[in-house]
C-alpha cells in the first residue's frame, strides 16, 4: 500500500448552520470546494490532495474538476473526525487539514507547515497569523494564545489577550491548515464526540488541549480570508479581483 509524505485532506460537508451548502456557493464562477482544492493543487500533486465529504452533491462536483474524493460518515461532529476516517484508509505520514471554506489561502502555507512537519512528524501544528482589531472583536475568527515554547495554551472566541484597559493590544488568529500524525488522528476521534470546551468553542482544536495532547503553532501568512457568512462571499471575490488586476492568480 502507498504511503505519502503528505496527504492534504479538505472536509466539505453540506450542511452549515450559517451558510447551507457551503462547499458549493459560487465564488466568482466556482464552487468554492474546488477553488479551495485548486490552490492545494499548486503546491501538491493530484493525488495527495482528497476533499472528505458526505455528499453526493458535493462528491459530483469535484469529480467533475478531477479532484480525488472519499464519501465519508454524515454522523462526524467535526472535520477533523471527516479527515480522521480518510486516515483509516488512506496511510501518509503527515495529514494535512485545509478547511474547505478558504479559497484564497495561501499555497505556500501548506508547503511551510508541512516542511515544519518533516522536522517532527510526532507533532500537531496549526497555522497562526496576527490580527486586526476589527478581528479580533468578531467572534468569527478564533483567537491563539500560545507560550515562549510556541505550545498552544487556548484557542477560543473570546477578544484575547486581554487588558485591563480593554483595549486591543495584539492578537492572533488561526489560520485553518493543521498537521498531524495519524496517531494524534486516531485519539482524536477515539472520543466518539466533542468535549466540553470545543463544544462551547464550537471549535475542534480544543479537544485536542482537553485530552492533554500537545499542539504546536506556526506563524503562516495573513493571506486567509475564510468564507463562514454570505457577506464573506463578497470580500472574497472583491480579494480575487485585486489579485487578478495585479496577476496574482488566473482568471
């Protein structure tokens, strides 16, 4: 059976609370799964990048643009549980998550979290960029508090670190590529459900922290737009149309 070094895997479920159907709303002409899954492309062959669904719908479309697909449990309360399943299947050394709702994110942020990967396969990693204040007082984007040793502490909704002034200070957001051995992948999903805080969070790397298991942080590039309401839609395209004028990306 084939190993890979690296198997990037993009979860795509249909059902989103705050926009449904998500993987297929229109970004400029496409289906945002496959612009997601084009810019893995650039940096990864063909067949080390997977979109896990549990959707014919979302399956057709992909098949269409040649990209690979696993059909996967509906019952998974989370992405990493989707990329975990794939796992099971498919052996690599290192799983690497891109969120399917990022159609603009950087490429070359899978190339340095997976280089940061190679170094120590045994770890965890998540990308992290720095903030906005705008950011950081929405909820949308989740907020890295992380030590001196680049170990993440807590990862959560909340305007972090804090003041006693209350004001912005610094702060840094996630950026949705993580890395994984399939070991880390299997206690994961070996709960069979969320925790507690990653509930409350709605945000699966906590479980990762509620069941002790270290994860690592590494500084990626503030490119990361993620699409989680439908004004996102707008900022995306207006984002593609600045990129374009400047030949930045294909049309």
């Amino acid at each position: 059976m084939t190993e890979y070094d690296e198997l990037v895997v993009i979860p795509a479920r249909y059902r989103s609370t705050r926009l449904p159907g998500k993987p297929l709303v229109d970004i400029a002409g496409k289906p945002m799964i496959v612009r997601t899954a084009e810019q893995c492309l650039k940096v990864m062959p063909r067949e080390q990048v997977v979109v896990a669904t549990d959707d014919e719908r979302i399956a057709e479309v992909c098949e269409k643009s040649r990209l690979r697909v696993e059909m996967t449990n509906p019952d998974h309360p989370t992405g990493g549980d989707r990329v975990a399943e794939v796992a099971s299947r498919i052996s690599a050394k290192t799983y690497i998550n891109v969120q399917g709702d990022e159609p603009i994110f950087n490429p070359q942020d899978i190339v340095d979290i997976a280089n940061a990967s190679r170094a120590d396969r045994t770890k965890t990693i998540i990308g992290y960029c720095d903030m906005t204040e705008e950011q950081w007082l929405d909820s949308k984007y989740l907020k890295l508090i992380f030590g001196l040793n680049n170990q993440l502490i807590y990862i959560g909704r909340a305007p972090v670190p804090g003041s006693h002034s209350g004001k912005f200070t610094v702060g840094f957001r996630q950026v949705c590529v993580y890395a994984y051995p399939g070991s880390a992948l299997a206690e994961f999903t070996a709960t069979g459900k969320r925790t507690p805080l990653e509930s409350i969070e709605d945000h699966e790397v906590m479980r990762f922290l509620e069941l002790g298991m270290p994860v690592h942080v590494l500084r990626l590039s503030d490119d990361s737009q993620p699409v989680d309401r439908p004004d996102d839609v707008l900022i995306v395209e207006r984002r593609l149309r600045e990129l374009e004028e400047a030949g930045l990306t294909e049309k």
